[in-house]
C-alpha cells in the first residue's frame, strides 16, 4: 500500500510539472490576437487654436510569437503584428470644416522584447516586458488632409502572466508603447495627391504614437 501511495504521488507529480516543458525549449512559437488603442501625442501651432485627440476607437491586432530562451527567468521575443488602428483629432479653430480629422491606419508592427520571468505560483508566472521596435503603416492616403510618415521608431513595456494548461500556454498582456517620432508630413513635403484645406496639417507641429494593446498570446 506504501509503494502504491508512493506511485501514484509521483505520477502525479511529473503530470502536473509535465506542463512547464515548454519553459525549458530553446525556441518556440505560437500567436498573438489583441485589441489596441492607438492616440496621438498632439503638439498644436498655436494653443489657441489647438488640437487634440477626441476620440480612439479600439481597434485589431493579430500576430506570430517567436521567443528564445536566455535563461530561467529572461526570453527574447520577436512578435511581427498587424494592427488596424482609427485616430480622431478635433480642432478649436472655428473656420475649419468639418472640426475632426480621422486618420486611418494598417500598421506592420516589427518588435523586440525582453522579457523577465517571475518565480512559478502554482500553474501561473507573471511577467515584465521591456523592448520596441519599428513600424510601417500601409494604410497612408495622400489624399487625406492630415498624412502620417509611413515609418516610426518606439519603445515598450508591458506587464503579463503565462497561465499553462496541459498542451498550450496562455498569457493576458498590458503593454504600452511611446513613438518616438514626428508622424506629420508638412504640407511643403507632399508633392502629389489631392488633399483638401492646408490648414488641417498646417495647424499642427508635431504628432507623436501613443498606444495601448491588450493582447491575448497563445504558445
């Protein structure tokens, strides 16, 4: 009866560790569904006769996971994402008409991360994430009165926990990214296309990515 008590108690034991295989493999993959928000950081001409971001419309995020492990408790991860993102900027200036401008995008999102492994509790393993990357919007229309650079340079971090089930992986994640660059095209810069009143780009100086994606990655 010992031995069988002792049997059994292992097995169970290598079942219910059997999971964190996955930790242990030098490379694996799977695939990111997300919901993001996507904003400007807004610098007006003239205060007053500013602009600011007036709405975000949540928008759609799907991907690939590629992850190398470092270590016990580091990965590097490469997670090349598409988002389809809807921006609103509405404008103080009284003779403009219409008073908002939507900006539509479809952004190839190339990022790395790292990312810090806390110790396991239970069937769970909470995480930092920190990285960036680049952008490219395949979305542009010159014929919008407010066009956007196509490339843009950012940085992340990010918070989440892996949650493990017998055959697959599963991480809820907050992440949070910064654009480092100027999007405005100046009017003086666009030579083609047919764009409407100057004056939606002219009142702007500078237009900076603010983003915010709750994503979903299974592994």
């Amino acid at each position: 009866m010992v031995l069988l008590g002792i049997n059994a108690a292992t097995t169970l034991f290598a079942q219910d560790n059997g999971f964190r295989e996955i930790d242990d493999r030098p490379w694996h993959y799977g695939f990111v569904l997300g919901i993001n928000a996507y904003s400007f950081g807004v610098t007006p001409v003239n205060a007053t006769k500013g602009a600011q971001v007036s709405s975000v419309s949540p928008g759609f995020s799907v991907g690939i996971i590629g992850d190398m492990r470092l270590s016990k408790f580091f990965n590097l991860r490469f997670v090349p994402t598409l988002n389809f993102a809807d921006r609103t900027i509405s404008y103080e200036d009284p003779s403009l008409s219409p008073s908002i401008q939507t900006v539509k995008s479809s952004i190839v999102d190339l990022p790395i991360y790292l990312k810090y492994r806390s110790i396991w509790y239970g069937r769970s393993r909470p995480y930092l994430l920190f990285g960036g990357g680049i952008t490219y919007d395949l979305g542009r229309d010159n014929t919008q009165p407010v066009l956007l650079k196509p490339s843009d340079f950012y940085v992340a971090v990010g918070v989440g926990c892996d949650f493990y089930f017998d055959f697959f992986r599963l991480a809820p994640e907050l992440k949070f990214c910064f654009g480092l660059n100027n999007l405005l095209t100046p009017t003086s810069a666009r030579t083609t296309g047919t764009f409407g009143n100057p004056q939606f780009t002219d009142e702007l100086s500078k237009l900076t990515s603010r983003v915010v994606v709750l994503s979903f990655n299974f592994e």
